[in-house]
C-alpha cells in the first residue's frame, strides 16, 4: 500500500509486521528484531550523514561516508552511487510521513535539502574523470568528504551514479510539485537533474566500472537504471514545462540493448568485456529492485521483480552460493541461503556473505509478492518453472488466480522463503545491531567495513516492502516496448553550473580525528616531469624525497597548470610544514625556493579544507 502523508506508518507498518506472518514464537522474534533493527538501520544512516552524523565528523553537510571505516578498507569517503540509494531510501520514507522511526519529518526534509545543495556542488568539482562542461565529470565514483575530488587511482567513470541520483531527486521534485511547491521543483531541482539527465542521454552507450568497481564493461545495473531515469526525467520535464531531448530518445534504445544481457537461463551481470566470470551476480538482482514499479506487469522487458526471468535470475543467484559457503551447509534448496557479490569474489579473502546481498535476496521477493496480489494471478512459464517448483513440486505451467489454492500455496512459501532471508541477517546481526559490510562465509563473523551506510539503507528498504509499504510509480507502464531495432545515436547534453540551491545546514560534528586537505599547485611542467610534496609529518614523507606526496596531473591543461592531491591522516589542530620539488626524467629532484611553508590542519567543521599555492622559482 502507499501511506499518505496523514497516515501514521508507526500503527500501520509495524502491526502490518505481526500480522503478516503465522502466529508462531519465531515470527514474533523476528517481528521484534524488524521493529529494532528498523530503528537502529535509520540511526545508522543519519550517524553517517555529514552535518549531524556522530560517525561522520568534519564530513560536509548532506554527504553521506560509505563507512567510519577508514582502513582496511577505507571508506571514509562519499560515493555517488551509494549516496543516491540512501538518499532514496530516506525520501520514499519521508513522502510515507511518519514511520516510527528515530527521525522527525522536519528532519528528515532537512537531511534531503542538504543532500541537494551538496550533490549541485560536487556536480561542478573537476576530478579525475573530467569536468561539467562536456558532463564527464558526472561519472566520478567517489570524493573526499569535504568535496573536494579524489585524485587516487580507481575504477572510473562509474556510469550508474548520475542515473540513481536523478532518479531520487525526481522522486523528491514529484513530491515538492504535488504539494504545491512546483516553483522549487523547477528553479532549484530541475537544473541539477538536468545536468544528470544529460549525462545518462550523452554516455549510456559508452562502457564503464561496474557498481562493484572491479570490471570496466556494460552493466545490468547500471543500464536498467538509466532506463528508468530517462523515463522519470521525461515525465517531470512535462509537468514543468521543460525540455529533455535524450530522455524520449535515448530511453527506448537503452530497454533494447538492456534485453541482451538475458542469456536464456539467467541474466548476465555484465558484457562486452574480458572476464572468465559467470556473469552470476547481485548486480542482476539490484537491478530488478531499483526499477521495481509497484503498478507495472510482470513485464520481462524490465525485468520486474514478479517477472519469469527476474525469478529464474533470482534462483540461479541464490544457489550459486549454497555449496560454497559453510553456514549454508544443510540448507535446501527453496530455504533461504546466505549470498554475496558473486560466486568468484575474492574480495576481503573471497565470497563472503553480504548484508545487503541477503536483504535484496529478500526484497525482490517481497516486491514480487506484492506485484501478484495487485495483479490478482500468478503465472507459471517455462523459464520461471524451476523457480516455483522448489516451493511445489507438482506445479505446472498455467496462470493461477489470487483465489485459486495453488496461488495461495505458492505465494505463503514464497513469503515464508523472503522471511527466511531477513531470518539470517537476524542470525548474524551483533547485539548492538551495527550491520557491517560482509560477514565470513565460515564463522558468520561481520568483517569488512563497519557501520556500512548501504547495508543499512538495504534493510531498511527490505522491511517496508515486506510490509507492503512501496514506493510511487516511476513510469514502467508506459515504457516497456522493446523497439524493434536497436540502435545507438546518444545525445549530446548541454551542462551548466547550479546557480543556486536550498539553504544548507550550518551546523557540523568538529573533526577530532584526522582531516583530509587538498593541495592545489601551479607550476608549469613537461612531459616526464612529476610533483610531489615533503614536509615534517609522516602523512608527507618526514622529508624523505624517496617517501614523498605525489600530486596528480589529471587536470593539468596548457592554459591551467594544475597539479593537486588530497593527503589523509592529518590529525587535526596539527601545524606542519611542507614544500613542493619536482622530479626530473634523470631522477634528479629539484625544490621549489623559499623558506619552508607552513598549514595548520583546521578543527571545528571544515567542509573544504584545501590550499592554493603557486610554484616558487
């Protein structure tokens, strides 16, 4: 169900949880530990917003950290992708109104226009993989948490985060308009997912890292939800008035290319790339929930949740990982088993479970489930069989009416199946219910990054769709013909700098810890020649040429000689000194003139720390 803004979510969402299950002492302890977990994933987030977050000291306002992890592996960072998905959880939240969560609406509404003006500032922050002007810069995976770029090597572009950020401030601007607030949609939010909208029409076509970071190619993920944002963007251009070439062009053609990533059993994480992977992947099944529309068909062509390949994917994935996990060991097919990435991961030590990965396995059941009992049947094709056969074996193929004993059969085993998946995380969720990135696939011991902002959000999202609490439509009714030819003639967008956004909160949790700070140099270099920095502290090489801070060139032009890099683990409060020296072809080195310059790693809130210096000769 859609809860409006007057409908309290607290009375309805929670009872919705007691009732949806059988009566027994199991689903009231996991009814229980929904209603905790529920709270302290909403806490978790916000504990990593900048601005407010107690993880996310000297973090700007409205940026979320992936994690307070910052080694092994460091995520003390803000990603666009995992950002978008947040931010989008928090939304369909705050347009639920009242929830019984630890947040108040005012807040909440606060929390998204931070997200807003923050995002319209990193939207114009030239980094490694270009700048706005011809939108390049869009496709950036990561940046520091004062917004400044990370200039370290990576995975780029990343080509779905563009897509999920529109998408989700769309969502927001169809809420601002239908409560009478369409000049905010138009003047302050159109101009920012335009600049997106742009991005995902001009370079849809063009391969790049997957949301995994690890594989440069065509993505499932990522093309599903460019699909879904240009169809978004087109129907909020309409209500404003405004115009989006590449969303009624490009979108149609990218449903087309979208449809051959389905290999005939299962679909294919990603293509058009070197890999001796199987292409068995989370990547599938995210997509699938992130273009889920609570009032489309069980359409293949967008490979919705309800829909035959969705399911075949979904039980393909799963079982891909039951014979190689040992806290699977004994579970059957058609009971919920752990899952991760993919079945080659060798990430952290290799193919360990992952919250998210559970949650979502969950999820796209639950969407499923709702799908059908809005549809009022269930049908059973050839590629979808196996799937409902592991619930019952005598199904045939056939459509079968919500009021039919097979529909009724089939759907409680599916949902018992879904709470199965929730029943695990509960397993190996700690007492203090911090939900980490991953957990060991032989002790079921959370490792990885901690407090992890996206397994958060993944729980969150899981249990409001157990409840039957969706989202609105995005569209997919009127978006699911396949063209007939494919073909690919992408727009070129026109981008432009946000000239204004929505007040940002000045308030900011004091960096105690360490303080990352950008180092912007001028100096005018040739080819072979590379800039570095020393000074008195360990983070620059105590003075050790051989130990130095390498700058980076990636901006560097012939009219802009610039050469920067962000240095981590400065305590703050620190002075230190430091100088610049080059790096001859011969591996001589040559400093810079002048007495030794001298910083002080700010306290308080920075939200850009960063010098500007010119090379001294």
């Amino acid at each position: 169900m859609r809860l409006t803004p007057l409908t309290s979510v607290a009375s309805v969402l929670w009872t919705g949880y007691l009732t949806l299950a059988s009566p027994t002492s199991k689903s009231a302890d996991l009814a229980s530990y929904i209603l905790k977990e529920g709270q302290r994933s909403v806490l978790g987030i916000t504990e990593n917003l900048g601005g407010k977050g107690s993880k996310a000291p000297g973090t700007a306002a409205g940026l979320f950290i992936a994690s307070p992890n910052t080694a092994n592996p460091d995520y003390y960072y803000t990603w666009t992708r995992d950002s978008a998905l947040t931010i989008k959880c928090l939304i369909d939240l705050f347009e639920s109104s009242g929830w019984g969560y630890p947040i108040t609406h005012q807040e909440l509404e606060a929390d998204i226009r931070n997200y807003i003006s923050a995002q319209a500032v990193l939207q114009n922050v030239s980094n490694p993989s270009g700048t706005l002007k011809d939108g390049s810069g869009l496709g950036e995976p990561k940046f520091e948490i004062d917004l400044n770029p990370f200039t370290g090597s990576w995975g780029r572009p990343q080509r779905d985060g563009p897509a999920l950020r529109a998408t989700a401030m769309i969502t927001y601007a169809d809420w601002l308009i239908s409560h009478g607030q369409g000049s905010e949609a138009s003047e302050i939010m159109w101009p920012i997912i335009s600049n997106d909208l742009a991005y995902v029409g001009q370079y849809w076509n063009n391969t790049g890292f997957d949301l995994w970071e690890e594989v440069d190619g065509s993505s499932f993920f990522t093309l599903a939800v460019q699909h879904r944002a240009l169809v978004q963007g087109a129907n909020l251009a309409k209500k404003l008035g405004k115009s989006c070439p590449a969303c009624a062009s490009q979108a149609p053609q990218i449903l087309c290319f979208l449809q051959s990533f389905w290999n005939g059993k299962y679909i294919t994480a990603n293509i058009n790339l070197e890999t001796s992977r199987s292409g068995i992947d989370l990547n599938t099944v995210l997509g699938s929930i992130h273009t889920f529309d609570p009032e489309a068909a069980c359409d293949d062509s967008t490979f919705q949740p309800c829909s035959a390949r969705a399911l075949a994917n979904h039980k393909v994935y799963v079982d891909s990982f039951r014979s190689i996990y040992k806290i699977n060991a004994g579970i059957a097919k058609g009971s919920a088993a752990n899952v991760g990435r993919y079945p080659e991961d060798v990430y952290q030590g290799g193919i360990h479970g992952k919250y998210l990965a559970t949650l979502a396995a969950a999820e796209m059941l639950y969407d499923a489930l709702y799908q059908w009992n809005k549809i009022g049947k269930l049908d059973v094709t050839e590629t979808s069989l196996a799937f409902f056969g592991d619930f019952d074996a005598s199904v045939r193929k056939g459509s079968y009416s919500a009021h039919s004993q097979t529909f009724k059969t089939l759907t409680s085993a599916i949902r018992t199946y879904a709470d199965g998946f929730l029943t695990l995380v509960q397993e190996y969720t700690p007492s203090n219910g911090s939900l980490a990135e991953q957990y060991n696939r032989n002790t079921s011991v959370p490792l990885s990054a901690n407090d992890l902002t996206w397994s958060y959000a993944s729980f969150v999202t899981a249990v409001q769709r157990r409840a039957s609490n969706v989202p609105a439509s995005w569209g997919e009714k009127s978006a699911n013909v396949v063209p007939t030819t494919c073909s690919a003639s992408p727009v070129t967008g026109t981008y432009s700098a946000v000239a204004s956004a929505f007040p940002t909160s000045t308030s900011c949790v004091p960096a105690t810890n360490v303080v990352p700070i950008t180092f912007y140099l001028i100096e005018n270099t040739f080819y072979g020649e590379n800039v570095y920095m020393t000074g008195n502290i360990s983070a620059l090489g105590n003075w050790n040429t051989d130990n130095g801070f390498p700058l980076t060139a990636n901006l560097y032009t012939e009219t802009d000689n610039l050469w920067f890099g962000s240095v981590e683990f400065i305590s703050a409060g620190t002075p230190f000194e430091y100088k610049y020296y080059k790096f001859e072809p011969n591996g001589t080195v040559i400093w810079e003139s002048g007495e030794n310059r001298v910083y002080v790693a700010p306290t308080g809130c920075p939200i850009q720390p960063n010098q500007h210096d010119v090379w001294r000769s």
